[in-house]
C-alpha cells in the first residue's frame, strides 16, 4: 500500500467517524473510523520513513581536467633538429 492508499484510509476513517449517523446493529461505525485513520497514519509514518531511507545519493562525477595546448608558431629557421641550422 503506497501513501495514496494510506490517504484513502485516513479519508475514509474521517468521514465514518465525523460525517456520518448511520446506526448498524453490532458495528460502531466511529471506532471502525479511529481504527480506519490509526492505520493510515501509521502507513504514512511508515512510508515516510521507508522514503527517507532510500534518498540516492549520486557520486559527484569525476572532472576531467585538460593538459592546457601549448601552441607554438615557430618559424623554419627556429627548429633545431641536428640536420641543418
């Protein structure tokens, strides 16, 4: 049962216990309410608390950090490379 059903007891108990006046031999349509709305709240706190528990936390995603590029514009004349000068 999920908190919407949990709702719909409370719901349901609150009008069996204040909206109603019907009489039923051997049911005392009050405390089946209390009963009722006693049941939802305790889903609700149990949901709750099941729902917090279960927060995900997602790891923090690893920055990638670049080497900067180095751009260097040498002439023809600037390279050194044992062949030549």
């Amino acid at each position: 049962m999920g908190l919407g059903g949990c709702i719909i007891l409370i719901a349901v108990g609150a009008i069996l216990t204040f909206a109603t006046d019907w009489h039923m031999h051997g049911v005392n349509l009050t405390v089946v309410g209390l009963i009722l709305m006693a049941v939802g709240l305790i889903g609700v706190a149990t949901f709750s608390g099941i729902a917090r528990r279960r927060r995900v936390v997602m790891p923090p995603t690893p920055v990638v950090e670049e080497e900067p590029r180095h751009h260097h514009h040498h002439r023809v004349d600037d390279y050194s490379d044992g062949y030549g000068v």
